[in-house]
C-alpha cells in the first residue's frame, strides 16, 4: 500500500506528528486522531516561547524599554489582556516550521553568551514538544543589563493594604 498525498509523513518510529499536517484522510476507514486540520496560532508559540524564555536563570525580563514600559501600563488597565506573557516576543509561524526573536533583559553578572544559549535551547524544546514545530531559528537581542540597584527603582506590585 502506498502512501496518498493528503496523508502525513511517518516519522522514524513510525508515527505522525497531527500539529504539523496540512490536511488527514477522511472518511470511516480513518482512525480519528488524523481526521481533520490542527492550526496553531503565532500567539500560542509566543506564549510558549516567553514562559520558556522565562525559565531560565539570568534573564530579567522580556521585551525592549518601551516595550516593557507600555506592557508594564497595559497590565494595570483591567481587562487588557495576559499579562505580557508574550511581551518581548516575535513569532512566524508556518505550516511546519516557526521562527522567533525575542527581546531580553538579563541579571547583571550572568554570562550572556552562556544565557542566551540556555534560553535558544529551552524555547526551541518547549515548542517543539508541545506544537510538534520545528524551529528553525531563535534570534535573541539582549537590550539591557539589570543591575541590582535598578531593582529599586522599578515599581513593585505592592499588596494593597
């Protein structure tokens, strides 16, 4: 038997990735999980890649100046949105592969090279597992250093009291 066009390519184990299919087989003779068409929206990959990015120690925070100061005002408007998860991150997504820039902030003392390497290999694992991507790229741009008394001068989410 040979393969259609419409049908997945088989991995090396011999399944499919459903994430990154165009368009399954249809019809009854079908098992269930290839019927149909999965998209997945550059938000999402943003939202993975940013807590990823997150993750890994020495880096502050995510997105340029500006970028971090409207998202800091935005997240104190009721009803706007996430809560910046994605600040700081750009994603092109295709129909198998995905590209990211992100924006970073990292800890003052933290080998930046050694930071921006850890965090190209978190994001590109957290979503190739989870979107069954791939990616093909991460460009970091490191926009700021943090040093440890600018910590002060940033506002805090103090407890209202």
């Amino acid at each position: 038997m040979t393969d259609s066009p419409e049908r997945p390519a088989s991995g090396p184990d011999g399944t499919t990735d459903s994430a990154t299919m165009l368009k399954g087989p249809t019809g009854a003779g079908t098992s269930p999980e290839t019927r149909g068409q999965t998209t997945i929206a550059d938000g999402v990959v943003a939202k993975i890649a940013g807590m990823s990015a997150r993750e890994v120690p020495g880096i502050h925070s995510l997105g340029a100046g500006m970028t971090r100061a409207m998202g800091a005002v935005r997240e104190r408007v009721p009803g706007t949105g996430s809560g910046g998860v994605s600040r700081g991150v750009k994603v092109e997504v295709g129909e198998r592969q995905a590209a990211l820039d992100i924006d970073v902030v990292v800890e003052y003392g933290f080998p930046i090279v050694e930071v921006a390497s850890e965090v190209r290999v978190n994001v590109i694992s957290a979503v190739e597992r989870m979107t069954g991507l791939e990616v093909v790229e991460v460009n970091l741009v490191v926009d700021d250093v943090n040093l440890p008394d600018e910590d002060d001068a940033e506002p805090s989410e103090g407890r209202v009291q």
